[in-house]
C-alpha cells in the first residue's frame, strides 16, 4: 500500500492570499500548502480521500491517471472543491464512481453538486457519481476501510482506517469508541492546526496528547496554517512526530492493507 499526501494546508492554503508573514513568503516546498486531501493505491487500485480544492493540480503533479472511489471525510469547501474535476475518471472509465462518506456528507455533496444527478443538454461534461453511505467497516476493493466518527467543533466527520495506517483531520474531539478503533497503529496522520487553541481543530499540544496516547511508530500532523514553519516546527517536535507535506509518500507492507 502507498499512501501520498496531496495537500497538508488549512483551508486558506498556504501562502494564504495577501500575506507577508515568513511562512508565506517563504520559499521552502515544504512551506508551501493546498488544501487537504490523500491518495491511497493498493492491489491496482486507486482511492482518494476527499476532493481538494486543488485536485487538478495535486494530480497532475503526482501523475494520478485513474481514481476507482473517493472516501469523503466531510462536506466543508476545501475538502470537495474539487469534485468537478473528478469528471475524466468517470468519462474514462464510463461508469459512474463510488463516493462514500456519512449521511451528511453525501446530503451536501447531492446538494452542492446537483447538476451531477439531474439530466442535462450534452456537451461539456460532468462527473458521475454514485453515493454511498458509510455506517461501519465495509470492503473496498479487498481492503478493510474502517471509519474513525470524530467532531470537527460540532460537525459529524470521518477518519479511516486501512490495516495499520490511519487518517483523521479537521477534528477537536476524538471520542474514547474512535480512540479504540485507532489502537495498535503503524503510522497516523492526524490533524493539527496551529499552537494557539481554535474552535474546530486540533492544536499541536492537543495533536500531540493523542499521539501520545495512541503511540503509533510515526505520527505525521496535516492541516497545518500559515503558523507553523516546516522546519522549525519539526525540531521542537518529540522523535517520531513530524509535519507532513505536499507529496510526502509512505510505502508500508502489502500485508497491512486488511486487518
């Protein structure tokens, strides 16, 4: 199984428009941050977790050819902007492509994309998509996806849990059943915003509390702001905790991929 993260940045990305802060004017690539979203490839499959506002991009920079499915975390602007450009997996392979996530998730992702679901005049093109709602483990192409229920401030949302690897952002509370779940894990990349408290989102000092209490072999922190320089964060960090980035890749085992 491999596994790259796409984006690592906060919805604002980084640099955030009009900004003159260090980060954003930095020229380090690991400073340099669209919005959330992973790519996972196992047994000559393809999966996306969420739809970044940037997909086009993070695809063509990762040389994405095909996408079999997309596992949606949530319904908020960064993660699904881009699900339009999802359009030439479903042209390319002529059958509509499976989208799952929870019950709110999906209402959104009907309402804002409407015009995927209703008949329209030819010409232009759209993405197909068939919905489907997650209520427990279920099977996706042979590997186990397990669902890890967070809170994103009061807002339902999914983490997911493939074999030993698990993916949890835009969270503030991971409630004890969650916790359970992610138990005995390889690697974690697990959300963290700044230092200074937010609302909806993880602090590192909270992120790194659960990474303390989970103790996977090697924590990575995403959805990070305009707040955190790379490498200056990284050093204040406890060994087997880093910062993901843009087009970080993690190869794990074969065997890991079901539990």
């Amino acid at each position: 199984m491999k596994v790259v993260v796409l984006g690592s940045g906060t919805s604002h990305g980084v640099p955030v428009i009009g900004c003159d802060c260090p980060v954003c004017r930095s020229d380090h690539p690991k400073n340099q941050r669209t919005r959330c979203s992973l790519w996972l490839q196992y047994g000559g499959w393809s999966v996306l977790i969420d739809a970044a506002t940037e997909l086009r991009l993070q695809a063509l920079r990762e040389g994405i050819r095909q996408v079999h499915a997309v596992l949606l975390t949530h319904a908020h602007a960064d993660h699904i902007s881009g699900m339009d450009d999802l359009r030439i997996f479903s042209q390319r392979s002529r059958q509509e492509l499976p989208v799952y996530g929870n019950e709110e998730t999906l209402r959104e992702i009907r309402r804002k994309y409407s015009y995927a679901f209703e008949p329209t005049q030819e010409g232009g093109g759209k993405p197909k998509f068939s919905l489907h709602p997650i209520n427990g483990p279920f099977d996706l192409f042979g590997q186990t996806i397990v669902p890890i229920p967070a809170w994103h401030g009061e807002l339902p949302v999914l983490g997911f849990r493939c074999g030993d690897f698990a993916y949890v952002t835009d969270v503030s509370r991971i409630p004890p059943e969650s916790l359970e779940r992610l138990q005995g894990l390889d690697t974690l990349i697990l959300g963290a915003l700044r230092h200074r408290p937010h609302v909806t989102h993880f602090s590192v000092a909270q992120a790194l509390e659960i990474a303390a209490q989970l103790q996977p072999r090697q924590t990575y922190f995403t959805h990070i702001c305009h707040d955190l320089e790379h490498e200056t964060t990284n050093a204040d960090l406890p060994a087997g905790v880093e910062l993901a980035y843009d087009g970080l890749a993690l190869e794990f085992p074969e065997s890991i991929g079901s539990m």
